[in-house]
C-alpha cells in the first residue's frame, strides 16, 4: 500500500490528545458533579446519563475522524493497466522569407499575410502534430512536429527575412529538408502546405517533386502575391524610402510566379491556391488534409495505482451517523423529544440541506459573469471620456475571440487612445486593424497609423528630431498604401503633401546644419587673429539668419498644421454623417470631429491636457532615474541597433546570384 499524500497521516498522532482530553473533561465533571449534589440524591437529580454511552459514542467519533484523515492521505493498493494509442496527421509548414516577400502588392505585405495564413491553417489542426520550416537561398527546421501548436505559433511570429542569411527563393531545399524529416515518422501519407510567391524552375524541383510523390507527400502549395507584382522595399532603416536593386544597380520588381508551385501541387495530388488579400479559405485545406492517413502510434500500456481512498471515507461516514443515532442517555426518546432536547442539531441539519438543495443555484449565480458592453464603450467615445473609452476598448478587445471583431474593436481602442495623445497604443490599435478583410476598415486603419504616427514626430521634433524623420517617412508610406485602396480621397492626398512637404523641409534643415557644424569645425582649426578666422564667422552668421529664416517658415507650417487638422475634422464629421447618420449612429471605433458650439472649449482643454501629457512625459522617475521620453527613446535606439545589427549581419552569396 502507498500514499499519495502520505505528510497528512501525522495528523493521527492528534488522535491519542484528544482521548487524554476526555479523560480530563470527564474527571472534571465528575468532580464538579460531587461537588454539587449529595450522594443519596444523586440518582434521583441525574437521571438517564450513561457514562458507557458517552464514551461509545466518542471512540466512534475518533474511528470515523481517523478514517478521514486516512482518506485524505490517499491510500492505494493495486495495480490498474491501461493500453493508450496516440491517432494524428504529419504536417509541414514551410514558409518563404526572401527578401522578395517583402513586397506589399498585397496588404501589408507578403511575409505577414504568409504568417496569418499558416496561423489559420494551424487552428484547423488541432490534433495533428506539425512543424515549421523556413527557407530562402537555403532551409531550416524552426520548429520539429509536434502537438504544441503555442510553440508553433511562436516560430511563425518569429519568422522575417532575417531568419535565413542567404538570398534566393530556392522551394527545392525545402522540399528535401520536409522528407528528411518525414522519414523519420512511422505514418504512410505526409502534408506539407508551402507559401511562396514561386521561382523559376530547375532541375532540383523537379527531382525532389518526383521523390516526394513516390514517399505519398502531398503537397498544398499557396501563391503569396500578384501577377502584377510590386517593388522590395529596402530593409535597411538608413536607406528609408529606398528599393531593392540588382547587381546593375536596377531596381528589383518581383512578381507571383506560380507555375512552379502548380507542377509541384499537380505531381503529388495536391491542389495550389492564391493568398491574396482574402484570408486563406481553411475549409479547402481541411478537406484537403482529410485525405491523409491517420497515423497510429505504437500503443502505449500505462500502469497506473488504483487509488482506495473512498473505502476508508465511506466507513467514516458511517461511523459518524452512527454515533449521531446513539443518545448518551439510557433511555430511548422519540424524534420530537431529540430535536426539542437538541435544537442547535436540528438547525445545523437544515442549514446543511438548504446549502445541498440550493448548490445548483449557488453555481448558477457564480456563472453569471459581466461582461463589458460595446455600446458602453462607444458612448463614453462619443460623449467626449476618451480615457475611459480607451480603458473599456482594451477589455473588449482582450474578451472578443472573433476576428473581425476583434479588429473593429481595436480600432476603436486605437481612435480613442490617439484623442489622449497615446500613440504608441493608437499604433499598435490601428495595426491591429489592419489584420481586418474590410478594405474600408484597412483605410481608416493606414489613415490613423499616418496620422498618429505625425503626431507623434512632431511631438519629438524639438528633442528628437531623427526620430520624428523617421515616423514622417513612415506616414507617408501609410498615406500611400491608404490612396491604392482610395485614389480618388482628396483630402488623403492633401494630407500626404503636407507631410511630405514638413518632412522635405525637415531634411533640408537638418542638411544644413549637419554643412554648418562641419564648417564650424573647420573654422575653428585656423591661426588665431587671421582675416580668415573673421570670413568663418560670417559664415556662422549668415547660418544664423538662415536658422532665422527657417523660425519664420515654421511659423507658415503651423498654419498649414492648423488648416490639416481642419481639414481631417470635416473629413470625419463628413463620414460619420453618410455612414450612420449623425453621432448617435456613428459607428463604434470612428473619429468624430467636435461641435462648433465648443470649438474654444475644446482648444483650452486640447492645449491643457497636451501640456499635462508632455509634464508627465516628461517627469523623471525617481527609482530608474529616466523620463518616459527617455526610456522610450533608448528602447527604440536599442531595438533599432539589434534590427539593423541583424540587417548588416554577413549574408551567404545566393545560389543564383539573386539576393531577394
């Protein structure tokens, strides 16, 4: 015999101390019994009292406790066999990182629709054991089959085109590295489900093509792209606004080349399908999936301890009811005289029915739990709260499970976070959005990221001026992908021009400063007292009075800045009147402009709370000796440091001479 809990016996010992209580109890009340009445009217005083009873009843109640703590201790004896079989599917994702999936003719682009796409199709294999391949000039196992599909989630997410340093697109290395891996599993039939935008066809493909139909591999090939192609941006953060270009300096355009996957889906009784911006439809690769054989691990015979525990509960129980039944008096009392001459057991017996009868209600009421309205959260937007908004959109988006919901939801929590001058949130918000099927809501979604993504740079342009280059780059990038999907949006062009004239002007200035300093320290390596020490400083004077003459054109750009916010005001109080029909329809998630009634109050309250925004910003905090300012710029900085560390790291010269 063995315990599962064995620590809980050495409550036993408590056993024998309450016997010696006892002892003391009934000595003691021998004793004060003597004390109070005489000898000769003792029987007659004290009548029906059995001392044998009482100790009866006792020696019952510490056997049924024993029998408690026995039961607690979990005792088992006995050996229980059990023959386990494991039933699931081999299935090899391969996902191509190139630098060629970097293109974004398909929203946002190629590489991240490849990785929402894979995440689909791993929630349709549930039970099956799946792993994870990354390729480009060359392949590798990021993640080997197995049923933690978390942990295949977190290799997908992992997953840029740094993941592979050697350029090129080659499927066949892929193809080899999915069977080597096959081989090493007992089932019959094998999946494996490739997402590239295609290749040129050799010799390689074809040899591996073959070999995997004779090995019954089938092959689910998915086309990530268009005909029409588009150009690759360059990765690298200093050449922002850049592409791709060939050895001949040429820029690069790839386009969807799909006749290699169609021969490699048709060789091996697959089926090739287009990832464009539609999700990928997880009904067809389901179905398609079915086919495969189930594979039947070798069975497994457990043996497991038979657990006894309800044996030694059971006699406690009955041992308890019966020194219950048995009265300490030695005459026999009916029903209505027990509960008269003990009322505190008779109500202790209701109170424990009436919780026994109402438990299903209990676990009804504790099952009811709130949830957070949408409707709440739209009209704390709408009546101006924006930082409760905020807050209720957060949980709405943490409690939805639904895609496109979730998504509405977060632009919502993103419109909300960019009135509280949020940005980061706002991003991340709109980001979020992006995920959405709804080229509408992808839109708005591209809008708000460049409109936040302004406000935040001209917020830091004073104290840092690069990053603010940076994030006007960026939504400029977002104001075009916005006009693909709305060419004909005027006030989206007005918009992006503005942008970009702030950011050209940006760049000319930092331009000269950067000539101005070094010909600062040129001056300053002259003889002292020279005639050309006097030209150098009229050179600094002169850039003080450009340095004048770009304060005035700033103070143009405000007005500009001014007739911006104006003109995005219109925009969405236009939108939210042909959309629902007023404010009170306006749907959940959208920008509104303000009143005019309150167009003074709301600029006191707008300059107010950005100044208390930029104080907290701003404060250092007293334990890490930093501002959030601080902190968020050395974040970036580092995180820039380790992207652009990986971007420069040494690359493998590709096979073919393509490095994309």
């Amino acid at each position: 015999m063995t315990f599962l809990a064995p620590k809980l016996l050495y409550i036993l010992f408590a056993l024998p101390l309450l016997v010696v209580l006892k002892l003391w109890d009934d000595r003691r009340s021998r004793r004060v019994l003597n004390d109070f009445t005489a000898p000769r009217l003792r029987e007659s005083l004290v009548s029906g009292a059995s001392r044998h009873r009482s100790w009866l009843i006792f020696a019952l109640q510490i056997l049924a406790l024993g029998c408690f703590i026995f039961a607690l201790a979990r005792p088992r004896w006995g050996e229980d066999k059990i023959v386990q079989q494991e039933f699931g599917r081999n299935v090899i994702i391969a996902i191509d990182t190139s630098r060629s999936m970097l293109a974004n003719d398909i929203i946002p682009d190629r590489i991240t629709r490849a990785k929402l796409a894979a995440q689909d199709v791993l929630a349709a294999l549930k039970t099956d054991r799946v792993g994870l391949i990354a390729f480009a000039g060359n392949s590798y196992l990021q993640a080997p089959l197995t049923t933690d599909h978390d942990a295949v989630i977190e290799a997908i997410e992992s997953l840029d085109f740094t993941s592979v340093p050697r350029g090129g697109s080659e499927i066949g290395r892929a193809l080899k590295l999915a069977m080597e891996t096959f081989e090493k599993s007992p089932a019959k039939n094998h999946g494996l489900i490739l997402f590239s935008d295609g290749g040129e066809p050799d010799i390689q493909i074809t040899e591996y093509t073959k070999q995997a139909a004779k090995k019954n591999v089938l092959i689910l090939t998915v086309g990530v792209g268009t005909e029409a192609g588009a150009l690759i941006p360059d990765p690298d953060p200093e050449r922002g606004g850049e592409y791709v270009r060939d050895n001949k300096g040429n820029v690069v355009k790839t386009r969807l080349e799909p006749k290699v996957l169609q021969e490699i889906a048709t060789a091996t009784r697959g089926r090739y399908l287009k990832l464009g911006s539609q999700p990928l439809a997880t009904g067809v690769v389901k179905d398609l999936l079915s086919a495969l054989q189930a594979q039947t691990n070798a069975a497994k015979e457990l043996v497991k301890p038979i657990e006894r525990f309800y044996w030694p509960l059971t006699l406690g129980m009955l041992l308890l009811i019966t020194a219950w039944l048995i009265h300490p008096s030695s005459r026999m009392k009916t029903a209505s005289t027990i509960l008269a001459s003990h009322p505190k057991k008779a109500i202790a017996m209701l109170f424990i029915g009436s919780l026994c009868g109402n438990n299903s209600a209990l676990a009804a009421f504790n099952s009811k739990k709130g949830n957070t309205d949408p409707s709440e959260a739209h009209k704390a937007y709408t009546d101006g709260e924006f930082d409760h908004a905020t807050k209720l959109y957060e949980k709405l988006v943490q409690q939805t499970n639904s895609g496109d919901r979730k998504q509405q939801l977060a632009f919502g929590l993103a419109a909300s976070a960019h009135q509280i001058r949020d940005y980061d949130k706002a991003i991340g918000g709109f980001s979020q959005a992006l995920e959405s099927t709804d080229t509408s809501l992808q839109n708005q979604a591209h809008r708000g990221i460049a409109h936040s993504l302004y406000d935040q740079g001209d917020r830091a342009l004073t104290k840092q001026p690069k990053f603010t280059l940076k994030a006007w780059r960026d939504s400029v990038k977002h104001f075009d992908a916005a006009l693909k999907i709305d060419p004909e949006n005027k006030e989206v062009k007005e918009n992006r021009e503005f942008v970009k004239k702030r950011l050209d002007e940006l760049q000319k200035q930092m331009d000269q400063q950067e000539q101005q300093g070094k010909k600062g320290q040129k001056g300053k390596k002259g003889d002292k007292g020279k005639k050309g020490e006097k030209g150098e400083k009229g050179e600094g004077e002169e850039g003080e009075e450009e340095g004048e003459n770009g304060d005035e054109e700033g103070d143009g750009d405000g007005d500009d800045d001014k007739s911006r916010k104006e003109s995005l005001g219109k925009q969405e109080e236009k939108e939210g009147n042909e959309g629902q029909g007023g404010k009170e329809q306006q749907p959940e998630g959208k920008l509104q402009a303000g009143k005019e009634g309150d167009e003074e109050s709301q600029e006191a309250r707008e300059r107010r709370e950005q100044r208390e925004a930029e104080m907290a910003e701003n404060h250092e905090n007293e334990a890490t000796g930093f501002s959030r300012n601080q902190a968020r710029s050395f974040l970036r900085t580092y995180a820039d440091d380790q992207k652009k560390a990986m971007i420069l790291r040494p690359r493998d010269a590709p096979v073919n001479g393509k490095d994309w």
